[in-house]
C-alpha cells in the first residue's frame, strides 16, 4: 500500500511539474514583438532608460568616467522578471552581436535610434539561463568567453519617486563594478573589510572631525584652500589607522563602491535627475548616533559616499586621479586615500 501510495504521490508531483513547465512554456514564455512600437510598456521605459544611458555616454563619456569607459558599447544581458525575481518571461541581448551569433533570435527594431542597433530577444540562452530562475538582481553570464552582466527588471525599477533599485543607476553601477573594475583588486582577499569595526567614541570623534572636513572641501572651490583641509583630513585618517589598522579596508571598499557610486552622480547630473543628495555627512553621522540604533552602516554602507565625495574633490586637485586608480595586471592602482596621502 505505502509504495503504491508514493507511487502515485511521485506520479501526481511528474504530471504537475510538467503541467508548469508547458504553462511557462507557453504562457510565460514568449518572446516580444520585434519592433519597439508594439513593446510593452515596461519594455518601452527599460529601452528609453537605457537609450539615455547610451546617449550620454556615447556623448560625454570622459564627463562622467574617462573617454575610454564606453558602457554604451558593452554588452547586456536584460531579463524580464516578476518582482520576486523567481520567474522570468523572455530576454534581450544587446550589444552581443559580437560576442555570439544573434541571429537565431529575434531583432527588435528602434527605428531613428543609433544606440540601439543590436538589440535581440529569445525566451532561452540554453544552459546559459538555468540560473536565471535563481531569484538574482543581477548575475554574470558568459557569452563567446566573455562575462557579461545579466540584470532583471521589472516594472516596479521604473516607478516614480523610487531610489534604489532604480533600473537605471543600479544597472550602471554593476556594470561598472564588471566592465570597467575588471581588473580592481581593491576588494581581493578580504582587504575590503573593516572587521572588527571600532564602535566606540573615540572612532566616532574622530569621524566627526573627518566629515566636517568633507564636508568643508566639497563646498571649497579655492586649491589652496581645499589642500589644506585635504591634509589635515589626510592626518585625520591616519590618526585612526595608527589605532585600529583594520580600518585601512575602508580605503579599498571607496576604492570601488565610491567610484561605482560617483559615476552615477555623475550621470544623475548630466542627465539632470534629481536624485536625491542626501544631508552632509556630519549631519549624517550626528543623526545616526543620536537615534542609539544598529551603526552597522559605518561598517560599509558610508564608503559608497565617502568614496564618491573623495572623486568629486579628486577632480579638483588631481584630475588625474582616475588613472591613478585604475588597476591593471601591468598597474598596481592608488586609492582615493594614498593619492591624497602622497600629496602631503
Ligand atoms: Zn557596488
């Protein structure tokens, strides 16, 4: 009786599983029309994000990273998803023409637009989208033998008044991190940590003294002015590091989450986005120790900004600090922190 029962357990599970798949198969998965007029509206809006993206970098790429960072150029992986990220619907590949042969799948056509002109879709890459259905924001597919950068959306990223995730400065931020910090090996065996992080006053005092000066530089435009609170910030910084060594992390976690986050300020400006700018630092750190609540956010979350004020104060006294901290296989590469450091 019990094997007859797990038999038809084992049967009843076969006959729902393959129900599923045939209804993904054929409710699910569909691949779109093939002309960006008849797009669905959450298509249409990834597309006119993702034109603007092009546009500016394709027009102004050295204003917001360096001439030589073409993210319009780079290949896209985009995957239509439902919120919970579990299922997903179709995908489009762009700029892979050169990577793998397209033309097994469907050209979408932009009639008039220059930044999209090898846009395909297909409802599977083969092995390649099995781990799509794990519930990723983003992941890294291969394509040809390069990593590319597979990111979902849905239509929740595009909706008004939201900040993060943001289709937009999410997907440029992890492009980023895959395209042009290929080769950063700022975050490599665990230097980007700061554990055990120093919660107590001392650390905080110390902050406190660190970000008004931040916030003093970003709103000096005098050179000499500005090197003279960057030297002492620079004292400042060192005075720490002297106490609690691990702290250097911090150096390597703005190295690459500060430039992430700077190119999309960068962009947010450009393209005149209100992105929101947020308080100062120093008010940020009063409110956060006056609410006595969980301070992990120094531990890491401070360094994105931290890291991009550092580039927008880079741009000022050594605009070429960018190449400065570009890493190579042939170049070993300098923080935002040691080429302020090496200035004094
Ligand atoms: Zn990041």
């Amino acid at each position: 009786m019990m094997i007859l029962k797990t038999f038809r357990y084992l049967f009843f599970t076969l006959l729902a599983g393959i129900f599923v798949l045939f209804v993904f198969t054929f409710a699910v998965k569909r691949t779109p029309e093939n002309n960006y007029k008849n797009l669905n509206q959450t298509d249409k809006q990834l597309f006119d994000e993702l034109t603007l993206q092009y546009k500016t970098f394709a027009e102004k790429s050295e204003q917001i990273w360096t001439a030589n960072y073409r993210y319009d150029k780079k290949p896209l992986i985009l995957i239509r998803s439902v919120k919970n990220k579990f299922i997903w619907n179709y995908i489009y590949l762009v700029n892979a023409g050169k990577l793998i042969d397209t033309s097994k799948y469907t050209k979408i056509h932009f009639p008039g637009n220059p930044y999209l002109q090898d846009v395909y879709a297909t409802t599977s890459l083969g092995t390649t989208s099995l781990q799509y259905w794990f519930p990723f924001a983003f992941d890294y597919s291969t394509l040809g033998n390069q990593e590319v950068l597979a990111f979902k959306y849905y239509p929740e990223l595009f909706k008004n008044g939201v900040t993060f995730p943001d289709f937009s400065f999410f997907s440029m931020h992890e492009a980023f991190h895959l395209y042009a910090q290929k080769d950063w090996k700022y975050d490599a065996d665990a230097k980007a940590s700061t554990n055990p992080y120093p919660h107590n006053n001392e650390n905080y005092n110390l902050l406190k003294k660190e970000y008004v000066l931040i916030d003093t530089a970003l709103n000096t435009t005098d050179t000499v002015a500005l090197n003279k609170i960057m030297k002492e910030w620079v004292q400042v910084r060192n005075s720490r590091y002297a106490k609690w060594p691990q702290l250097i992390g911090e150096t390597n976690l703005e190295a690459i989450e500060g430039t992430a986050k700077y190119i999309e300020l960068k962009y947010a400006k450009l393209i005149d986005h209100k992105k929101k700018q947020g308080p100062t630092f120093s008010q940020a750190l009063d409110s956060l120790l006056k609410s006595g609540q969980n301070y992990s956010f120094l531990e890491r979350s401070v360094f994105y900004s931290t890291g991009a004020a550092l580039g927008y104060i880079l741009d000022r006294l050594d605009p070429a600090w960018k190449e400065k901290i570009t890493e190579s296989p042939t170049h070993k590469g300098q923080t935002q922190y040691q080429i302020l450091k090496s200035r004094y």
